[in-house]
C-alpha cells in the first residue's frame, strides 16, 4: 500500500489515461471523473473497546473505560457501555467477509492492552488475548487487507490507572515493554504500526476533562499525560528503528486529529488567534515528532510559561524535555495518520471559564461553528469539506510534506440504511482530499472511513452511528447490515474514483 509516487503539481497528468484502474467494477469512465492513482489505497476502521466487547472473558483485564462506564453509567448519554459492543471479539470473520464485500485494501483496528496484559505489565501475556488477534491478522492476510494496527486506542489497563496512568512518566516504560510484547508476538504478520490514537483527545477529554479516566483537571494533567505519551511514543519508535526494522521490516506512525481551525475575519487579531490554537490542538503533538526543530511549539511553550508565572506558580505547568528528549522525540515517524472530521472558527478571546488555569484559557482563543454549516447527529461534528485541502495544505507546509495517511474521516447520521447524507458526506470529503492530493502536491497515500460499523462512541454511547454497516443492537447476534454508503464505499475503492453521479445512491424518496 506503500506507493512510490512524490505527488506534485505534475501528478495531475496521473489522472488521464493509464492510471485508472480498470476492472470489471468500473462503469462509464468519462474524462472528467475524480480518481485517485493506483498506489492510493482505501481501508476502514475501528477499536477495541468500541466494537470487541467480551470485557470480562478470557482472562482480559479490566481498563479504564469498563470502570467509567460501570461505575458511572449517568456519565454516558445512553447510560451504556462496551461490555458486548459490536460483539466483534466472536465475529472475526464475519466482519473481515464485510471487508472483503467493500473491496478495502485495509484494515485498521486496535488492540486491547488490557485484554493482552490484563495488569498492564508484560510479566504475564493473557494467551487468549493473543489467539484473537492471531485469528483476526491471519483472516485478514487470507483475504489479501492489510493490517494496520493501532497500540493504544483509548482502553489503558485500569490497574496502571492506579498508579497515575498517563500522568506518571514511569508510563512510558510500561509503554515500552506492552510495544515489545506487539512487536515479537505480531511483529512478523503485520507491517503498519501506530503507536497512538489522537493524544489530544485522550489527554485532553481524559485528564483535562470527562472521557475515562475524567481526571477533569485541565491546565495541568493533560499536559503531564501528552508529555508522558510524546516521551512513549518516541522511546518505542526508537526501540522499534534499533532492535526491529531490519529484522521485520514495516512502519510506524501515530495518529493526530486535526480539525481545521479557520480565522473567523480577516483581522490580523483573529489570524494569529487561529495560528495560535491550530498550534496548542494540533501543533501540540505534531511539532514535537513532525518539526524540522523538534520541541513543543514556541507560541505554546511561552503562553504557558507565561501564565503560570503570572498565576503564582513556581513551575511552568507545561513540563520541559531535556534536550536528549527532545531529539528522541523529534522525526521519530514513517509517516503521519491524520483524523480528520471536521472545521471550527476560531477568535481571539477568553472563554471565561473563570475556573481554575485550563489549556483553553492558556491559548486565549475561542473556537466555534457556524449555525448554517449542515449538522449531524454529532454536536461536534458539522459538515466542511473545504477544511480538509486546508489543514492538509498547513501540515504539507510546517512539516515538510510528511507522507500521510489519512487514518479515520467519517460521519454519525440517525439509524437508517438510506444514508443519503453520508454517501454526500465521504463524496464530499473526497474531493477535497483529491484536490489536495492532485492539485496541491500534499503527500497523502491512503483514506480509511470510519467506522465499518456502528459501534460504542464514548460518552456518546450507542446514541452516534458512524458505520457503513448498520448494527441491530436489539437482535441477539447484533446482525450487521449494509447501509446505501456502503454500496458507494465499495464503488469507490474497488474502481479508485468517484461516481459522476448520485443516481445509483440516492432514493426519490430522500
Ligand atoms: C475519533 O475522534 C475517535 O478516534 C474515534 O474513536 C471516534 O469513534 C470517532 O472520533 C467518532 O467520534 O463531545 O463536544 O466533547 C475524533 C475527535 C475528539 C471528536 C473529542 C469529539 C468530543 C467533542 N473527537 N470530541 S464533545
């Protein structure tokens, strides 16, 4: 899936001629339609504790998000949780045939390190939790996908929650030898690595605020968990670039979220607003690893310096690298994952929170969406395909152009099979994509949907449906069923290009 293309302005000509790929799928092809070149690759995605479920079985140990979601059920909007999930722990190859119907050239998924280590450490490896991901790997190379594997994807082992989780620097290590475990257990089956799912998310949501393990102590906490992972991300592809590569070969990469962070008017006060908060969300992690100069970023570094020197505080709440750090940390990637869903507006302003110091107030910035942008059935989420060429354009131009794949891009729509609205939704993000690739030269090699299938969305529980497969989570073996965006999705990757037209997807009565 790795293609040897160096996109640029030139790679247009990719789009006449030779490289469509031709098959059978392929109907009408007219000059004018979008397709994506023969080394771009399609894929979807999931995680374990939004799909596995199986919580308790098998010797798997206990994480953080089944003691949020046990112990505080009214923290969750539905009051569920993942104990069954999608269920997917027993359906290996039930979900792999739906890949195989979509015609995706890959899979992304993560693994449960509690149901690998059930008390986190790697002095006792649960067979069982091996066997799984064994079965789901070689089910998955029988069909020709390609597994892209995710270590850490939200679910820490609840007994290193005990001792801090993430905001204990001893993590990392913890961190270090769960990765070794991966490596020599799957090592040889699997080629694409990414150590971390969104590390903004997880500290931000989870020490900052209200996700597992709700630590709610932003200004503080998430700081020491994202210092913590940037040091654990580093250690492990160092361990990895040392002790594996040339043994097993592969990449390894982490995952980002960026929505795009657009300056609400043209006035220069909201320009460097936007500049500012585009560095404290995504630059955060990004600048550390994908910089030329390693490091948090300046504006980052100094605002929080700042402001806890004002705040009384003998210490800069943002911890410091040393300068061995900080080389370690800096270039430790093969590529970049990107989630992308979506794009916010952004002034220059307090958020008044008049709490306590918090990563909002650090970046004196506030972030918004426009009413008349589309909804969905996401608070968070509105619909904005333009930002996609230009976040993708800003990481081409501050990071050198790193090769990208585009690891989740997707959408939560109301139950129901004629997704109408998501079928617009990945077309549109697409073409913005597409644009990017082709027109502006930005390095991107592949795009996973997500998910494959409804599943448990976090605080949201089972109220927010992203999948191209619907689950009846009221039919005892959680029947899966294609929606409409599935049938498009499957056009796509099979054939590379958009359809011309809608009329295959949408219903007169939509
Ligand atoms: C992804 O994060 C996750 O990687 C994936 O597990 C998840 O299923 C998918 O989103 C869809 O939700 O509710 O207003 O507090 C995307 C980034 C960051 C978006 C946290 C939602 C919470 C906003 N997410 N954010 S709010």
């Amino acid at each position: 899936m790795w293609p040897s293309f160096v996109p640029g302005i030139s790679s247009c000509s990719l789009l006449l001629g030779s490289s469509y790929r031709v098959n059978s799928y392929q109907r009408n092809v007219l000059d004018s339609q979008v397709c994506f070149s023969n080394g771009f690759s399609f894929g979807v995605a999931t995680a374990s504790y939004q799909i596995e479920g199986a919580w308790n079985v098998s010797g798997k140990g206990e994480s953080i998000w089944d003691r949020l979601t046990h112990a505080h059920p009214e923290m969750i909007l539905d009051h569920q949780n993942g104990d069954v999930a999608d269920g997917s722990y027993y359906k290996v190859k039930e979900d792999v045939a739906l890949m195989v119907e979509l015609g995706v050239s890959f899979y992304r998924f993560s693994v449960s390190w509690p149901r690998i280590l059930p008390n986190g450490l790697s002095n006792y490896v649960n067979e069982d939790g091996v066997r799984y991901y064994k079965e789901l790997i070689a089910e998955l190379h029988r069909n020709n996908i390609t597994p892209v594997v995710t270590m850490y994807h939200w679910d820490l082992p609840q007994c290193l929650q005990e001792l801090g989780g993430w905001t204990n620097p001893i993590m990392a290590d913890y961190f270090v030898d769960y990765a070794r475990v991966l490596l020599d257990t799957f090592g040889d089956e699997v080629r694409i690595w990414l150590t971390f799912n969104e590390p903004y998310s997880f500290c931000e949501d989870g020490y900052g605020g209200l996700d597992a393990p709700a630590a709610n102590s932003s200004g503080f906490e998430d700081y020491m968990c994202g210092h913590n992972v940037l040091r654990a991300h580093g250690m492990v592809y160092r361990m990895f670039d040392n002790e594996y590569r040339e043994k097993i070969g592969g990449h390894m990469g982490i995952t980002l979220d960026f929505a795009w962070l657009e300056p609400a008017t043209t006035s220069v006060e909201d320009q460097q607003a936007a500049e500012t908060a585009r560095q404290f969300y995504f630059g955060w992690f990004a600048h550390p690893i994908f910089s030329e100069s390693g490091d948090y970023p300046p504006i980052m570094r100094s605002l929080i310096d700042e402001n806890s020197k004002r705040q009384g505080f003998h210490r800069s709440r943002l911890p410091y690298f040393t300068s061995e750090e900080v080389e370690m940390i800096r270039g430790s990637y093969d590529f970049l994952g990107l989630n992308h869903y979506t794009t916010y507006l952004v002034k220059r302003g307090s958020q008044r929170l008049n709490v306590q110091p918090s990563f909002k107030e650090d970046m004196n910035a506030v972030r918004f969406q426009r009413d008349d942008w589309p909804k969905t059935n996401s608070t968070w989420l509105k619909v904005v395909p333009w930002g996609f060429r230009k976040l993708l354009n800003w990481v081409r131009l501050n990071y050198r152009n790193p090769k990208t794949l585009i690891t989740e891009n997707g959408v939560a729509y109301p139950r129901g099979l004629r997704d109408t609205k998501r079928v617009k939704f990945i077309d549109s993000y697409l073409r913005s994509l597409h644009t990017a690739i082709y027109q502006d030269g930005c390095f991107v090699i592949g795009y996973t949907y997500w998910s494959l299938l409804d599943n448990f969305e976090w605080t949201r529980g089972y109220t927010e449906r992203f999948g191209l497969y619907e689950v009846d989570y009221q039919s005892p073996d959680l029947t899966r069923t294609a929606k409409l965006s599935a049938k498009y999705f499957t056009n796509v990757a099979k054939t590379g290009c958009l359809p011309n037209n809608f009329a295959d997807y949408t219903y007169d009565t939509d």
